[in-house]
C-alpha cells in the first residue's frame, strides 16, 4: 500500500466546498444552481493549484 500524498488530500477535499456551497443555498434565499456554482469555483481553486502549479512528480 503507497503513502498518501497532498494530491490525495486535495482530492479527497474536493466535496467539501461542493457540500458547503449546496448547505449555503438551503439555508439561504439563493437558488442551489448559484450556490452550487460558487461551491465549484471554490472546488476548482485548489485542484488548479494541485494538477499545474505543483504537478505530481512520479
């Protein structure tokens, strides 16, 4: 079994700001169409950052 390495973190993070986002338009007057945009614009920042600025090496 391989060690688990950021990649792996941030994969395994991606729901979060999907749920979060999907929890923000429940519980407010926004539609879930917005807050769900919003949820993935916050899921796409950090897999950007993962996949082009630091790649996995190996």
């Amino acid at each position: 079994m391989t060690q688990a390495d950021r990649h792996d973190a941030v994969l395994a993070a991606l729901p979060a700001p999907l749920l979060a986002g999907l929890a923000w338009g429940w519980l407010t007057s926004f539609g879930a169409v917005l807050a769900l945009g919003v949820g993935s614009v916050l899921a796409v920042a950090p897999l950007t950052y993962a996949l082009f600025v630091r790649p996995p090496s190996g």
